[in-house]
C-alpha cells in the first residue's frame, strides 16, 4: 500500500497521488486539445494503421500504465487516426463538430459528475436550458421537455408518451396485450430509420407503420395520408399517431406541418415531429416558413449535436402535455431508496428522471447551458444561416454546370447531385458515382454521403457545420468533377469492351 506525505497508509482511491502532477497532465491535455482544434483544417484524416493498432488493443494490466502513459497512447495513435468528424470538409451523414468551449464545458460537466435533479443548481440550469429552447424553436411556453442523448433517443420518448396517450388501455399496466385494436402510425416513406427502431422498441411492430408515400420534392403526400388513416379505421386499426418531418435525412426535405397538424386534430391523432436538425430553420432568416406548423405538433424531437454544434450526445424531446409525459415514464411503483430524495424536489414534472429512460444521468444540460448563454441566439441564427445560404450556392453552381445534375431543387441545407455521364445508362451512372464518392473518400473519409432519391443514386452533402467555408464546398466539387473526368474514360472503355464482346 502507498503512503500518504504523513507516511500514513493509503487507501484504494481514484484520486491522485499528486495533484500538482495532475494539473500538470490536465493543463498540457487543455493545452494539447485546443492545438488540435485551432489547426483542425489542416489535418489529414487516416485511419489507424497496423502500428496503431497494436499500440490501442493491448491486454489490460493488473496495476494499470498510469495516467501519462495513457494519455500518450491517446496523443499518438488515437488522436491522429480518429474519424477527425471535427473539421471544414465534413458534410456525411448529419454531422455535427462541437467546439472549443464545447469541450471545456463537457471538461465541468464530467468534473460536477452530476444528475440534473433535486432542487440543486443542476435542476434550475436543466429547466432554464428547456425554457431557451422553446424560446429559440417556437414551442409554447407550458411544454415540458427532458434533455436525451440525441435524435433518436428524442424521437422514442416523444413516441412513447404517444402511444401510451393513445393507447385505449393503460399500456403501462396491461401492455400491449391488452389491445382489443391494432394501433397504427403514418410517416412519409423519406422519415428517419430511427423511428421505425422505436416503434419496434415500443413494442407495436413495424407493421404498425404507415409509409406514405411523398412526392416529387420528397414530402408526404396528404391526400394519400388521409384515405389511408380512413382505410385503416374501416379494417378495425386504431390509427393514433402522425409523424411529421420537419428536415429529411436524405434530401432536407420538409413536410407541410400545418397540414398533417390539421389531419391529426381532425383524426384526434398524437402528432409527433421529427426536427432532429430541421426544427432550427425558426431560427433562420430566410427558411422559416417550412417549419410552420411545427408549434401545433404534442411533441418534439430536436437534436443540439446537429446544427446546434454541441459535442455529442444531446437532443431534447418536447411535449405540451406535462401530464401524459410524466405518466409514461415516472416510477409505476416508487423505488424506497428514492423516495426522500424525490420528496425534495419541487417538481416532479420537470425533474428528468421522471421524463425519460435513464435514472442515472450525466449533467447535460451544462455545455447546452454554457453555449447558449456566452454566444446567444443571433450567433446561433447566423450559423444556420450561413449552411442555407452556402448550400443555396452550392446549388446554384451544381445546376449551372454541365457535367453535374442535381437531384432536385435545394429545399435547405441538403444538397443531393451527381456527376453527369452522357449516353450512360442509370446503372452505369450509378457505377460511376460510387466510384467518385469511393475516391473522395480516400481524399478525406465522409466527406459526403450517398444515397438514393426516388431511386436514383446520389451524392448528398449536408451542411450543419460551422467551420465550412464556400471554398470548401468549391473544392469537393472541384473533386467530384476531376475524379469524375479521370474515370469516365475508363468506365466508357469498359463499356466498349463489354459490347465488343456481345
Ligand atoms: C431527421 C433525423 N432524425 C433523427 C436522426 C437521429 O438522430 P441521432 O443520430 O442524434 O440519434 C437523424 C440523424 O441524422 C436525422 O437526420
């Protein structure tokens, strides 16, 4: 056993033996971050290599390496070799990059090690950090709302209160079993995966789900939403909920959210919206109007990673009903061990634990907090500006050039497209494009996404970041067009070749 400066013997802890030592290692970590941020432009992105490798997957050791040990492990084949998602060229997926403040605030969030709860200062930053957000988007101000880990967690606690709202038995006593009727749900066939996975987790199966078809510019046609919502009553469903997307994962595409609203109050439907990244368009100056609507839906799913460009993990689900919110999730029988703790607390209808899956949470609510507070709404609004403006632009260019096709007209800050082959066929375009997108990410893993619109094959970028600049955005078509160049001669020989051989 180690000894203490009294000589005393000292106990197994976590603490250090030496905190001047530690704040050292703290300060150079600090120190060492915020290098690799300031220069993040620059920076290659490789995958670890074989060296590296070895280097991470070791066998765990008894008496452990020690903090410095590891953290050079860390510095010299993590650090270099992650994704980097953190940097001006990245457009894949949705993806977020967080920020220098962002990382010390997760630093003080990780330091107070605390649950937002019980009356203490983490319950009143929490409840602030809700009130701002349905400032910022436009929600009433009676909503409740609960902080998750992200989009998809968001989308399945709106969900949850959804079915359980609807349910005409108390779900949470009797089940689903208990259903005399099969309850039914209606989204447009370009709504995120992620809540078809809820539904599947909630239980209803996903034949529950209604996907209705959308039209030419990707959003759900309600004509057809209506006979259907009618067919299913006919054939003995419950329809009890419509989802509205308000910002489609594949083309930004936005649902007319006054309509389905309307539809789902003359149904007397839950009508759910998904906002993962699009519910920020309220905070826009010029692609507000696609998000009118969204403060008549009964819950909210909206991600800060996104657009927000909070470091990762954080999303928000709001719900007007307070009430049916708090029954969903809240304790059926209370736990003993919290009961004096719970008694504490002013609000049971604000307090998390009552709102949301986990019991044990991190405290999140600080970086969204810390953020929101030292930058302010306009900074906020001109950052989802400048992705609108910017993929405007990108658009612009695409359209007026004849070796590249857009997929459809830019409806926000997601642009789908792809390199123009003359006298190709659809599946030689397609062969082509995918051989484009495997280059460019060689050039920097990510950079764009693929995907499928209307059956056609695309490249697709979407902007929510905060370091792009339109020269970057130049540059990736600047690259898609050479690689483009480079390989349709070869496509074209292979062409020649498989007819030559017919
Ligand atoms: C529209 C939409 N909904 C939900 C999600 C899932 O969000 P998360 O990745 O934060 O779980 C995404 C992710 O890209 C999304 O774009």
């Amino acid at each position: 056993m180690k000894e203490d400066k009294k000589g005393r013997a000292r106990e197994a802890t976590l603490d250090p033996d030496d905190w001047a030592e530690m704040r050292a290692l703290g300060h150079r970590m600090m120190d060492d971050m915020i290098d690799h941020l300031e220069h993040i432009r620059t920076k290659p992105v490789r995958p670890p290599a074989k060296k590296d490798v070895e280097d991470i997957c070791v066998p765990l050791t008894e008496d452990g390496e020690g903090e410095e040990l590891v953290y050079e492990v860390f510095k010299r084949s993590i650090l270099p070799h992650t994704l980097l998602l953190p940097r001006p060229n990245f457009w894949g997926l949705v993806g977020g990059q967080g920020s220098p403040y962002g990382m010390m605030a997760e630093m003080l969030m990780a330091g107070t090690n605390g649950g937002q709860e019980f009356s203490f200062a983490e319950a009143r930053v929490n409840a602030q950090v809700i009130e701002w957000i349905k400032q910022m988007i436009g929600f009433p101000k009676t909503a409740g709302g609960v902080l998750v880990g992200g989009g998809s967690e968001a989308n399945f606690t709106g969900l949850a209160v959804a079915r359980n709202a609807k349910a005409q038995v108390d779900v949470k006593a009797k089940g689903l079993q208990g259903l005399t009727k099969r309850m039914t749900l209606y989204c447009g066939d370009e709504t995120h995966h992620c809540l078809e996975r809820s539904v599947e987790l909630l239980g209803l199966g996903n034949e529950a789900m209604r996907f209705i078809p959308t039209d030419e510019e990707c959003r759900t046609r309600t004509e057809v939403l209506e006979k259907t919502i009618k067919q299913d009553r006919r054939n003995g469903c419950q329809p009890f909920c419509v989802i509205g997307c308000a910002g489609t994962v594949n083309t930004g595409a936005f649902d007319d959210l006054d309509a389905l609203a309307d539809i789902a109050r003359r149904e007397n439907l839950w009508f759910h919206v998904d906002g993962a990244f699009g519910a920020w368009l309220k905070i826009s100056r010029t692609h507000k109007h696609l998000v009118k609507g969204m403060d008549r839906a009964d819950s909210l799913a909206v991600d800060f990673h996104k657009w927000m460009n909070m470091p990762y993990a954080i999303g928000c689900t709001l719900v007007k009903d307070r009430k049916e919110h708090f029954s969903t999730f809240a304790y059926g029988h209370e736990a003993e061990y919290l009961k004096s703790a719970f008694e504490v607390s002013n609000d049971q209808l604000t307090n998390p634990h009552n709102l949301a899956l986990p019991l044990s949470r991190a405290f999140t609510s600080l970086k969204a907090y810390m953020l929101l507070r030292a930058y302010g709404t306009k900074k906020y609004s001109d950052l989802v500006q400048k992705s609108l403006d910017q993929m405007k632009r990108l658009g612009d260019l695409i359209e007026r050039d004849p070796e590249l096709e857009l997929a459809a007209p830019v409806a926000s800050n997601i642009v789908c497209f792809r390199y123009r082959a003359n006298k190709f066929s659809k599946r030689e375009t397609e062969l082509l494009n995918r051989m484009i997108i495997e280059a460019l990410n060689k050039e920097a893993f990510l950079m764009i996404s693929d995907t499928t619109v209307k059956g056609a094959y695309m490249l697709r970028a979407a902007n929510v970041n905060h370091r792009t600049r339109m020269e970057d955005l130049e540059a990736m078509i600047a690259s898609v067009k050479e690689n483009g160049r480079r390989l349709l001669p070869e496509m074209r020989a292979q062409k020649t070749k498989k007819v030559a051989s017919r």
